[in-house]
C-alpha cells in the first residue's frame, strides 16, 4: 500500500490518540468522515495498522524497575534459537526482545517491580532459558525518552 500525505496525518493522529471517533480524526487531517474510515481500514487490513491500544504508566501500575539484558547464547544453543524465542515470548515481564549482530545475541526489555523481582526472575527464568551462555544485565536509572510512536513524515520531508 503507497501511502499519501493524507494517510500520514491519520497515521499521526493515531498515534498520539486513537480513541478519537473517525469524525474527529476526519476533521483533524481535512477529510470527510466516510473517506477517513476507508483510509483507515485500508490500513488496518494492510497491516500498517496492528492494533489500537491503551499505554500505560508501568510505574503506576507498580512496576518501577526497568531492565535491559544482553543475552549471548552457546554455540550449541543457537541451535535452539526456536525454543529460546518462544520461551521469551511467554515470560510477560519481557516486554522487547531483539535479535541483534556483533557480540550478543538479543537484548531484552524487561520491567518488574523492584530488583529483587528481577532478581528472582533472572535466577528461576532468564538464566534457565534454552542455550543461554550469559547475561549481562543493566538496570535503567531514570528514562529520557519513551514513546511508540513511529516517525510518520510527509513525502516531500
């Protein structure tokens, strides 16, 4: 799907709030309300649109501890990358994991409550998961920038 100035504006608005009415967005981008649904459904069912969703505040939900681990497999391990992925994929509390190039393997997003949470979950999961050679962990002290917002710009930018 070729997307036009005006998908990008709709695109933007999603973004910073996506409980708006297709009227509202219709009227925030210079659209009528029927062609902003088509629009918007066409990027939906394009999968440009995953999913519409709520973010929350982790640290009002009681989850002040935010940590990034770099785990480096065994040699044999990577022959359970399948396995190892799909075990990440259930631990709730990783939040990201990314496969990366140079000298580990992936980097985990994780947030828990407190560090004796990670703690416990690095020893009774993390260090547990399938060909995991190590783990390097860093705890984040205070964040700068956080948003899931992708840089939607216009063509001519």
């Amino acid at each position: 799907m070729q997307l036009d100035d005006f998908d990008r504006k709709i695109l933007r608005v999603l973004q910073e709030d996506c409980s708006l009415s297709t009227a509202e967005i219709a009227e925030r981008v210079g659209l009528s309300q029927s062609p902003c649904w088509r629009r918007i459904a066409a990027m939906e069912e394009a999968g440009i649109i995953r999913k519409r969703v709520a973010l929350l505040d982790r640290r009002k939900v009681g989850l002040g501890a935010q940590v990034f681990a770099n785990v480096k497999l065994s040699a044999h391990g990577r022959a359970h990358m399948a396995e190892f992925e799909a075990t990440v994929r259930e631990i709730e509390e990783i939040q990201e994991c990314y496969v990366l190039m140079g000298t580990t393997d992936f980097l985990l997003r994780i947030v828990t409550t407190d560090i004796e949470a990670y703690e416990k979950l690095f020893f009774e999961r993390l260090s547990r998961l399938p060909g995991v050679q190590e783990i390097t962990s860093s705890m984040a002290l205070s964040e700068i920038k956080s948003t899931t917002a992708v840089p939607v710009r216009s063509a001519q930018a």
